[in-house]
C-alpha cells in the first residue's frame, strides 16, 4: 500500500516541475 503512496506523491511532483518548466519556458519565449 506505501508503495502506492509513493507512486501517487512522484506523480504529483512531476505535474508540479512540468507546470513550472512550461510557466517558465512560456516566459522566456515572450
């Protein structure tokens, strides 16, 4: 079941990174 969590929490910080790399790449290129 731990396992799981942690599945769960990476995929959570991955979405988070790939809107802050897309907030920023969005930035740069204006």
């Amino acid at each position: 079941k731990q396992i799981r969590v942690k599945q769960a929490a990476l995929k959570s910080r991955i979405r988070m990174m790939v809107k802050r790399v897309q907030r920023l790449s969005r930035s740069k290129r204006k």
